[in-house]
C-alpha cells in the first residue's frame, strides 16, 4: 500500500506540472525502452556499461571496423526486431493525442514511439531499423540486411540464439574476436557499395537540419520533461540547458542521476512504464479528454 501510494503522488505531481504546461517537449531516451526488453547504456550513476562505442570515423574508415559492428549487430539484432511497445511509450502517445504534451523528441533509435502511436516525433539520432549505402545513398530495411548477413555468415549465424551472444543497446552484443576476423560484410544491392545503418555515430553531429527542428520545438516548448535518460550525451543534455536558460522548467522521469540535476526542479525516481499511465489516468479523470483505450488494450489500467 505504501508503494502505491508514493507512485500515486509522484504522479500526481507530473500530472500537475503538464496540466500547467500544454506545450511541454518530451525528451526520451534508453530507460524509457529497458520495459521492452532493451537493455540501456548505463547504471543509475550514469556509468556507460558494454562494449566501447564505434565511431562514426572509424567504421567510415576501416573494413575491419565495419566487420565488428555488423558480427556484433547480426547478433544483436533480434532482440531490437522482437521489440514492442511498453506502457510508457503508449501514455506518452495518449498523452499527446489528447493534447496534454507538445513534441517529443527521442535520443533512442528503436523506432516504438511511433509503433505506439506517437506522430509528433524527432528521432535525434535516427533509426536502427533503416540502413543506408554510404556509395549510392540507397536505403534498405535492416530486416533485409539480416537476411544477407545470415546467409553469408552462418557460423555466427548459430550464436543468434546462443547464450554466448548476450544483448546490448541498439542491438549490439559481446562476441569474440575469432567470430569476427572471417566475417562477410553485407553489401548494397544496388551498387555494391558499403551499408551503415542509419544512425548517428558517436564522434558525428546532427544533421543541420534535424539539430534546428529540435532547437526550434525547444523554442516553442513551456516546459521539457525528460523520460528515461541520463543526460550523460550532449546531444540530449543540451535541451536542459536550454530549458534553464530561457525560464522554463524541467522535469525529469529516470530511475538514477543525471547529468542535470542541478537543472531540474521536479525530478521522479520511478519507472515510467509504471508513472506515466498513472499520469494518464488523472488527467483524464479530471475531465481531459485523453483516448486511454490504447492503454487499456495493454492492460495498464
């Protein structure tokens, strides 16, 4: 009862901070995902755990590179394709159905916002599920490159459903060198030319384009609130700082610290697959008129 509770005053509180702010710009990031069975990149101190990012640099650069991102995502990867929606994502699609929340911008590349229903929303660092050829630009689902990947490399093949393969964020996994050196690249089939997925490299920027969209949905935002994200990367802290510098408040969902704690004046240590339907519930029962079907059909409420 206890438990309850707390979560029902924590929300509560957050149903109250976006009742005041309609235009509140939602930031999410890998704790928002952890519910679908996505593993995040950190602990609660905001410590990156896994293995050591590949630069955008290197894979461009070295065949070697590529071969260990693309063993490592062949791997991976099923744990990313079986992935659906949690509670979370659909309060947050009902929440902006019902006009309760303003844009939503994501650092994660999972593409569930908009399997949930979300329309409103600016993938900052791409999408895992699109593969680009950095020779033609042609674009091909990353479902397809598997099946390149699995025909051309059927030793690595058999770890996919192995316990030696265990995931990581966006679809990575550990796996020994000796799998990697013999590995078979996919390539374009339009030009035979070399495919990366298309998401942004630590060690690469935003896109001009995409980084004005975002700073200008943060310009036309009264609030941000931040949902499952450490902060730690620029890319998403940026948005706090902003926030803070023009008067606008900040509110934060994430179980553990983050980078702007200074920053945020209302901060909820709980998980907001289990928060945000609560949210969704009092708002709606003080009259808003927010579509809960979608949440219901999961069995939150």
């Amino acid at each position: 009862m206890a438990e309850g509770f707390t979560q029902n005053n924590r929300a509560a509180e957050l149903a109250d901070f976006l009742a005041r702010h309609s235009k509140t710009l939602v930031l999410t990031g890998a704790g928002l995902s952890t519910a679908s069975g996505i593993p995040d990149y950190r602990d609660r101190d905001g410590v990156r755990r896994g293995n050591e990012p590949i630069q955008g640099p290197a894979f461009r650069a070295s065949s070697a590179v590529q071969r260990r991102y693309w063993a490592r995502s062949m791997v991976g990867w099923p744990v990313l394709a079986r992935a659906r929606p949690n509670a979370g994502h659909a309060a947050l699609a009902a929440l902006e159905g019902a006009g309760r929340i303003g844009s939503l911008l994501t650092q994660n590349v999972d593409g569930l916002h908009q399997q949930a229903g979300s329309h409103a929303v600016l993938e900052l660092h791409g999408n895992i599920h699109s593969v680009i050829c950095l020779d033609c630009g042609a674009r091909v689902p990353r479902a397809f490159v598997q099946t390149q990947l699995v025909a051309a490399n059927p030793a690595v093949a058999e770890l996919v459903a192995s316990a030696m393969a265990q995931p990581l964020p966006d679809g990575d996994a550990h796996l020994e060198p000796a799998a990697i050196d013999e590995f078979h690249l996919p390539a374009c089939t339009h030009c035979s030319g070399t495919l990366m997925p298309d998401v942004i490299f630590f060690g690469d920027n935003l896109p001009a384009a995409r980084r004005a969209c975002a700073l200008a949905q943060m310009d036309a935002a009264d609030a941000l609130l931040v949902v499952g994200s450490s902060l730690m990367v620029y890319s998403g802290f940026r948005f706090c700082r902003l926030a803070a510098a023009a008067g606008k408040p900040v509110a934060a969902v994430n179980l553990g610290r983050t980078r702007a704690d200074d920053l945020i004046s209302l901060k909820i240590e709980e998980s907001a697959e289990r928060l945000l339907p609560q949210v969704v519930h009092l708002l709606h029962a003080n009259s808003a008129p927010i579509p809960i079907g979608l949440i219901q059909q999961r069995g939150v409420l």
